[in-house]
C-alpha cells in the first residue's frame, strides 16, 4: 500500500507557497518523469486553486473519487506556465475498490477536445507506467487539503511550521 500526501513548496516566480502530490515521500512529477523523459519539468497538482475556468476545475474535481467499481481518467498535473488543461496534461485512470483508491496507470492527454468535458477520451497511456494503491482515507484527507484551498484566500501554509523550499524547475 501507497502512502499519498502533500507538501508546500515555494514558486520561484511568484514567491507564493503551493502543495505538491506526494507518493510515499517522493513527488508524483519526479515519479512521472523518472520514466518520461521527454516531458519537461514544471507540473504541477490541477487540484491547486489556479486554474481559472471554473469548468476545468469542476472536471478535475468530479473526477477525483469515482464510485466503487467505476474508473475515471483524472487530469492530475498539469503545465505549469499555462495553468489550464489544455498544456502538458498528465492523466491517471482512478478506480475506487472497497476501502481502497487505485491509480491503475498514467498517461498523457491526445485528444482534440474542444471542452473540458472532453478532456480524458483519448489518452496516450504510458508504457512504463506506475500504479498505486492508496487507503481510501488517506485519498480523501488529501484531496480535502486540496478542496479547502479552492478559496484563493487561503494560502497553502505547511504543516508543522516546515521550511517551505524553492521549488526547482
């Protein structure tokens, strides 16, 4: 079993503090381009508060714990320069079995959508793709840290007062 969770890192540019995905203490961007390499550097969570389209943001939310039994492809990183979905955008298929949330394989977004909603219906899958499984709990009190920062007035302060790092590019 997988252990997800967050950590504030400092933008560069903007001098502002964000939460990266975390899988059992390595970032999910150091995981993903362990194995693609031709992917550039500088993802980032689409859980963040900064996409502007509210339709994005509502796509990546609705697709964040499917029902039990069901999977949904989940744009869980994306372009760092953009901010939007339609950059670099990483996808993970996402299943909820019982107590437990599996992100089955990663893939990059291909298709020709023209609306959020259409994001996620053609996916190049990566060959070389890693698979997690995460205690339902855990999932969802990390996607609550997420969700209780969708109002841009809440800042993404560490926990337990932690030196918040640069983040590097």
């Amino acid at each position: 079993m997988n252990k997800i969770s967050t950590k504030t890192y400092k933008n560069t540019f903007s001098k502002a503090n964000f939460y990266i995905i975390e899988i059992d203490n390595k970032s999910l961007e150091d995981i993903i381009l362990e194995s693609q390499t031709d992917i550039a550097r500088g993802l980032v969570p689409t859980l963040l508060n900064w996409l502007d389209n509210p339709l994005e943001q509502k796509v990546v939310w609705e697709r964040t714990l499917p029902s039990i039994n069901e999977k949904l492809n989940l744009p869980i990183l994306m372009c760092s320069e953009d901010i939007d979905l339609w950059c670099t955008l990483i996808i993970v298929e996402v299943e909820v079995k019982g107590n437990f949330v599996y992100w089955n394989k990663f893939g990059i977004e291909n298709s020709d959508a023209v609306t959020p909603q259409e994001i996620g219906k053609s996916i190049n899958w990566f060959l070389s793709s890693p698979s997690f499984v995460f205690d339902k709990n855990n999932y969802i009190n990390v996607l609550d840290e997420f969700r209780l920062r969708l109002d841009e007035n809440i800042d993404y302060t560490p926990k337990h007062k932690e030196m918040v790092e640069d983040y590097k590019l």
